[in-house]
C-alpha cells in the first residue's frame, strides 16, 4: 500500500480509488488516506484592521495581565531567563517577546505512524481527522450510556482503523475508568499501537505518563528517530483563564524536550473560564496559547508545536456550555486567520454537541462546528467524531455518523474543480435539451468518481425504507459498527516490538501502586 | 412594531430585542425580522480564471447548443426580435446577447408584505428565509407521514407566521391534496393572506393561476401599488436539461408583466438533468437561469427577477436523488460568485436531506446544505425549513429543528465584532488569572446578549435530561409545534379586504369545474 494524501484532481480519482477498495477483504487494510489537501481556501471573515485590534488585544494581556505558572519553577526559569516579569508565578511578556520565540517554531510537520503509508502531515494546507478525546462514558443504541471501559476504548481504536476517513487514531478516544488511573496510559498507548497503525497522542496526566508514552515509542521507532521525529503529540489545556499548572507544563516540558508536538488548547467557555464577547474570548485564546507555543521552543527551539483551540458558549441562564452554536463556530474562522498569521499549525474541535444522543440536535451542531473547523483551516481536528453531550460521553452511533460526515468533507474540501472533462460540453452536444444523462458517455466514463456517497445515509425511495423497518441513522450505524468490528483484522505488528511494549508495561504497572482517582 | 431588519451592532442587540420578545404575550404578533444584513464576507471558492472558464461553458451552450421553448410562440417572438437565432422552438443565444438584455434587471429590489414591518428586500446582503416548497405528503411524530392537506397548509402558515427566524412565508408549503388542483392556488394564496402577514409566493402551475395569484394582491394592496411594487414571487423551474415548457414562461410572462419577481430555478440532479461533473452542472444551471432570467426582461424591461439555482447529485447505483452531499455544497459557493457577476439577486435552497425522518442524516444534511446557502451569498433562501425526503415530505418537527437552525444563522452571519467593550480588556482586570467570569461586571452587562439560546436544543445535565423522559429534538419539536399553535393569533386583515378576498376566491371557485389532476 502506498501512501495516499487525499488530493482530488479532477475526478477525485485517489480518493475513490480509495472508498472503492472499502470494505476491506478479509485480512486486507483499510485505505490509507494520510489526511486531506484542503483544495478550496480557507474563509476568513475578518479584516486586517479587526484582526490587529484582536492581536494587540492578546498582547496587552500578555503584558499588563500576565499568565501564572503554578508549581513549576523550571517554567518560570525558562521565562526568566527568556526575558519575561516573573513575579512569583505570575509571568507578563514584554511585547513582542513572545512572537519572537515563536520564530523557531515549525509552520508544518510530519508525525509518523508505525505505519508509514498513515503517516500525516500537521500545517499549511493539510487536513487530518482525530476521534473524540477524554469522555468518561461511552454510549450505544444497545446499552445505553455507562463509564467506559478499556474494552470500549479497544473498540474506538478499531472503529478508527477501520475507517479511512479519520486519519489519525486519536489519545484518550474514552476514559477506560477499569484500569487504575496512573497505569490507564500504559494500556492506552498499548492498544493505540497494538490494534492500529496510524498516529497517536500519548499521556498528559503526568510527568512520568507523558514520559512512559514517549518511551513505548521509542520501543516502536528507535530512539534516535524519536529524537529526530514527530511520533507522537501531547495535547495540553490551558487552565483558563490564564494559567498553566504544573501537570500541564511538566507534561508540555516532557514532549517538548523529547522534540515531540504538543497541542497548546486554551479551554473557554464564554462567559465562564473567559469573557461572554467571543472577541475577548478570541484574544484570551491567542495570547494563552502563543504562550504555552512558546514556551516549547523555550524547552527546544524548532521543535513541533501546535496551535490548538476550544472556544465554545454558555447558556447564561442556566450556566449550562453549549456548543456547536454560531458564535464559536464565526470564532473558529477568525481563530484560523490568526493562526496563519503567527505560521503554526492549527487544531481546532470537530464535531461539537452538548446533545445526549445521536439526534438531529447532535448532527446539527456537530455539522456546525465541523465545517466552521475545515473551513478555518485547521490542520489537526481533533474530536471529529463521537463526542456527546459536550464531551461527557463518547457515541458509537454518533462516532459512525460523525465519521461519514469527515468523509463527505474529503470532497467538499477538494472543491470544484475545472477542466474539459468537468464543464462537460461534449455531453450537453450528445445528449441536447430535454433528454436526460443517465447513459450518455460522459455519464459512464465519470459516474463511478462523480458523487461522494454515504456509507450512512438511506437515500432510496419511501417505501424501500419503510419495508426495511423504518431504520433512522442511529439504527444504521449500529448496523455498521457490528459489519466494521466483525471485519476487523489487527495490523501487523513486529512480535519482538509486541514483547518488548508488553515487557515494558509489565515493568512499570509493577512498580506502582495501583490509584483509582 | 417598527421594521427590523437584523443587523447585530456591537451586541447583536436588534436580533435579541426581538428574541427577549421570546414567546409573544396572548394577542401579541411575533417579532418582524425582516430578513437578516449578512456581515460577514461571501466564501469564494473559486478564482477569477475558473469563473470566466464557467462563463465561457455557459455562453457556449447558450450560443451552440441552445434552449427550447415549448409550445410558447410568444416567448419565441419575444427571443426572436431580441435576436436570438429561432428554429423551431429551439433558441440559440448570439454571445452577449443575453448579458446585455439583462442589465435592466435589478441587482436589489423591496418584496412588500401586508404588514410592512415584514417587507423584506432581495438582493446586495440580504438574506431571507422561506419555508420548504411543494411537498405532496406531511409527516408528524403523531400520525406519521400522510397526504398535505389545506389544514396541513394553514398550520405550516401560522406556524411560519409566529417563528420570526423566517422572513417569509413562502408559497406551495405543502400540497393541499384536498382541494381540486385546479382551485388549490386560491386556497393557498388566501391563507398566506389571511393567517399572515409576511410576503408570500403565488401559484405558478398555469398562467390563469399566476394571474389569480396577482389579482388577489391587487385586491390588498391596490393595483397601482401592485404594478410599481413587488408583492409576489412566482417560482419558475425549468425543465431542465435546457427546456422551458409553456407552463412555466407562461406564468413567467404573468409575473413579470404584472411586474413582479420570478425566481427562475434549473432544476438539476447531476447525472440525470444535466452532467455528472459539477462544472458542467453549474455552466448549464448558469445557461439556464440567464435565458429566463432574461425573458423577464425582454417581457417588461426593469421587473424584479431573480437568479435562481437547484443543483443536487444523484447516488448513480441507485438512481436516487441525494441531498445535502459535497458536491452541490461546493457548487452553490461558486454559484453565488457567478450570480454577483450578474449582479442579479440569488435564490439557494436551504435545509436539503434525502432522509425520511428529522433524525441525524437529516439535520447532517441540511445543515451542509443552509451553511453553504447562506455562506454563498444567498438572498432568499427557499426550503429554509421543513423538507424531507427530497422534497416529498414537508416535516412538522423537522420544520421546527429547521426553524431554530435559521434563528442560529442570524448570529453567525453577524460576524465577529470587535469594539473595546467585545475585547473586554476590564473583564481580564477585573477578574484576572484563575478566576471565573460569570458575575464579572462586564459579563454582567453583556450576558443577555452574548450567546444565541436555541429554542429546541437540551443543553442541560444528564440527569435532568433522563428525569425529564429522555426526549430528543424530535419530541422537543412536537411540544414546541404544539406551543405555538396554541399561542397563535391571526394578524388583522382589513375585513374590506377579507371580504373581497372571499368574493374573488368564490366567484372564481364557481367559473370552474374541479379538476383532481
């Protein structure tokens, strides 16, 4: 299998070749699609002007408010001596400190995946999709809604192997709330590595977790390669508003130093952890996460780095966050014209919902906050699919909706494309006004790459779906996920790999005592 | 009530006056929005060199191609002493003929309502949203899908009539299957008039009920009024690949002498009315809609038209028509820029699905499909809410989930303001690092504003949620459907008026034998 960026040319052949591969033979690999080439431009909605008032705004907050650094005197040192006010734990940048130190910062990157042919492209115009991270519960049709287990979490990383449209297998895609909480990274890393082939986030709850993660890929990959490459990212939230704990930093300090990628994300609820006007919160946004970019290259100039976002709202009355409403999702596009301005990668959230299930509420604020996040440009979405309930909960139906959804952006994100073939004058001469396409020649040379279809959707005639039971989406992707677990064959891993990750599991749950919180 | 046309300042505070109005009081009517000022940019998609190869497709169709015009003699000698090439009934446009005849039209023109607080204009950046079009089956949660009737089309009237996040109250809301085709257009025409007050689009199935349509407006607003001013839209398909049949240019010929707008609509699904290739479809959809875009003109110089677009895909295994997929999204983009280089005002349709139910598939559909109406530049946005099934089944619940997606749309395409109060620089010195912004002087002032609250959407805990019988937007939607009807009062109607609406409509009624097909 060769590696297969997902470029349409003009009729979106790779991409079809792809989907028409799908479903895999038995034993046969799902597609590799190694991420998207976003082929329509980004849209940017605000002007210079607005988007200078933004910046100067995160800048004064960067100097006139400063962020605190809790329990991390390495971190302060680091600014100290990069030239920033240290006052106990409160940091404030001199203007201009910071977007100096984001020079060494790398506009784009590779992380590898153990298989090569998934390896993705974080930056400029690439596009990679990562299932949903850090829920506590799971949900399905069957069993309805129950913490999750290391038994769903193995589940997610199946589904995720399975489909070629989310390019990236994700970190925490469920809490496995069975396995001790300081030995669930070990399992978790295992299961990323053991039942995928494609990248990974490891561990951020700790020091030594963040540490044990990139050491399970140094098993994989070689040590030096490590140190030479992208293998693995760490996704770091701000504790907003502006601060940085120490399990964050440390965590940060240990990916960074080992020149692996965080991904830098300001946690805001409007009104809550930041102001209730989306352009105070977008400027809260910036400069917290400038700050946690910066001080990666702080740790190691030019290591990766990415400029990661959450911005959502909260229903004022109740307190209660909200999100795939408009607001966030306008910020989003105002979040990507500044991120190109500073040349960092960009994460945005994907499939947003504060919806218990996969409804039609769930579907509309997911479709929302997705496209605002590929229209934005970012490069690395995570949560793409699964997240319910604002992020409580992680929907198996919801993951195989959401899912098709990332697959229809793969053609919407390859545009319209222009050419002889595609204005198709040769079938308005053959076929003439009042008759219809179905079999001209152009019809039967383009029909197979012409349109994008839903592994999903029902499509067919009323009564067609009222013979087959009335089945809605949900029904459907229940259907899917017991075709897709039944079909799925583990890639192969090399056996003295598979034993030394064991040995070193085994070696380090035996040191520690088991934590249950 | 004074006019309004949402256009956020600085704290989306026109928009929320109207919300805070929130449920009217008994006897009080719904807030006038008179459709939404779009503030943030157009997505372009395509570049200039792209635009012009469409153009020169479309220009080439027109030029060697052609388009028929069906038992029409008056069409063909209007064409002919325009200029066209005539043969038979088939036309052949000379390049820049039908440019040239189309700088009369206007590029922005006052549809008058009854009540005009709710006259709503089409064109520049304005955006309207009109209910779903011409399904001849209904479906409820409680009875299940059925054949329209004229109970069912006074309902989706009042409905549309106390929800101010539609702008217009549409036409052929669903098909009155009740009523003798041949009578149903005095029906529908009536009700629009009687159980609102918003603009409205008359009947286009012959030209005697086009010429109905506008003689019951003559009756409320005065004939000279009617002939100076736009108070009714016709919605004219082609019958696309290329072919506009008597039915059509007639009503067409109806409107615009009586000088009111057409929307002129190709109606194409790829790979059935036109190619498989979505270049192709655009050039022949752009073809189509300037020749008729066009006759208006050539009918009376200066009518209001407007440029209309229905371009889907079909699943070419099956057959059957799919909604709210990629392609066409891309393709309304692209539509929207060729439209502005008419400078014609432009209809899009909105919440497109192919699903039988308002479930998941649905609201992912129909959301791709709104997002890239509104984002393309659309005015007047048809199917804003609704649709099902491809447009067989209008949605009583899908109708409201549709609904509350446009009151989100309001805010989203204001756009990001940025002003020192949305910067909120005080809110960061007042609360600082670490803290929280919920009673923050700042939140405080800005909070009844600041976030869009849907109106059908469960934001709450879990647990509240399961307590309160685990209902998801379907069931929120039925009690809201059943609110407002409950809640609704008729607009005044002058009883002048009301009487002769009721003379006309029963004179009529009595010329004609009924006719059930």
């Amino acid at each position: 299998m060769t590696e297969e960026h997902a470029t349409a040319d003009s009729t979106g052949s790779r991409q079809r070749r792809a989907k028409r591969r799908g479903p895999p033979e038995a034993g046969a690999a799902p597609a590799a699609i190694a991420g998207i080439r976003r082929q329509v431009p980004t849209y940017d909605i605000l002007n210079e002007e607005s988007l200078v008032a933004i910046e100067e705004a995160a800048d004064k907050i960067l100097a006139e408010i400063g962020l605190e650094f809790r329990d991390d005197p390495e971190a302060l040192r680091l600014w100290r001596e990069a030239g920033a006010d240290v006052t106990g734990e409160l940091v404030k940048f001199p203007r201009g400190l910071i977007r100096s130190i984001l020079k060494t910062a790398p506009r784009s990157f590779t992380q590898h995946a153990r298989n090569p042919a998934r390896s993705v492209v974080i930056g400029d115009d690439s596009v990679v999709f990562a299932p949903a991270y850090g829920s506590p519960f799971v949900r399905d049709l069957q069993d309805g809604r129950r913490y999750g287990s290391i038994a769903d979490f193995e589940k997610f990383v199946k589904l995720t192997y399975m489909i070629p449209w989310l390019h990236h297998s994700g970190g925490t895609v469920c809490e496995p709330v069975d396995v001790p909480v300081n030995k669930r990274h070990l399992d978790m890393v295992s299961a990323h590595l053991r039942y995928s082939d494609k990248a990974l986030m490891g561990s951020v709850t700790a020091q030594e977790r963040a540490e044990d993660s990139i050491e399970m890929m140094r098993i994989v990959f070689g040590k030096e390669f490590v140190d030479k490459n992208c293998v693995i990212l760490g996704n770091i939230n701000v504790n907003s508003p502006l601060v940085y704990d120490a399990t964050m930093t440390n965590a940060l300090r240990a990916y960074a130093a080992a020149n692996q990628a965080c991904v830098i994300v300001p946690f805001i609820l409007g009104g809550a952890m930041g102001p209730v006007t989306m352009a105070g919160a977008i400027a809260q946004s910036l400069a917290e996460t400038m700050a946690g970019c910066a001080l990666t290259q702080l740790v190691r100039p030019g290591c990766p780095v990415i400029f990661g976002n959450f911005l959502s709202s909260t229903a004022l009355r109740s307190g209660s966050p909200t999100f795939g409403t408009p607001e966030p999702a306008a910020g989003s596009l105002v979040i990507g014209q500044l991120a190109r301005r500073l040349n960092l990668p960009l994460r945005c959230s994907g499939a947003f919902t504060a919806s218990k299930i996969a409804d039609g509420q769930a579907m509309t604020e997911s479709a929302m906050s997705m496209l605002a996040a590929v229209q934005c440009g970012a490069n690395f979405i995570l949560h793409s699919a699964g997240w319910l309930e604002g992020g409580l909960t992680m929907g198996y139906e919801k993951f195989i909706q959401d899912a098709d959804f990332c697959a229809s952006l793969h053609r919407y994100l390859a545009g319209i494309q222009i050419d002889e073939n595609q204005l198709a004058f040769s079938a308005f001469q053959e076929v003439g006004p009042g008759k219809h396409f179905f079999g001209c020649a152009h019809t039967v040379e383009n029909y197979r790459t012409a349109f994008w279809e839903s592994e999903v959707a029902d499509n067919g005639p009323f009564e067609q779906w009222q013979e087959g039971g009335e089945l809605d989406a949900v029904d459907r992707s229940a259907r899917r996920i017991k075709k897709l677990l039944a079909e799925y064959q583990a890639p192969a891993l090399d056996p003295a790999v598979d034993e030394a990750l064991k040995d070193f599991v085994a070696r380090k749950k035996a040191t520690i005592a088991d934590q249950w919180y």
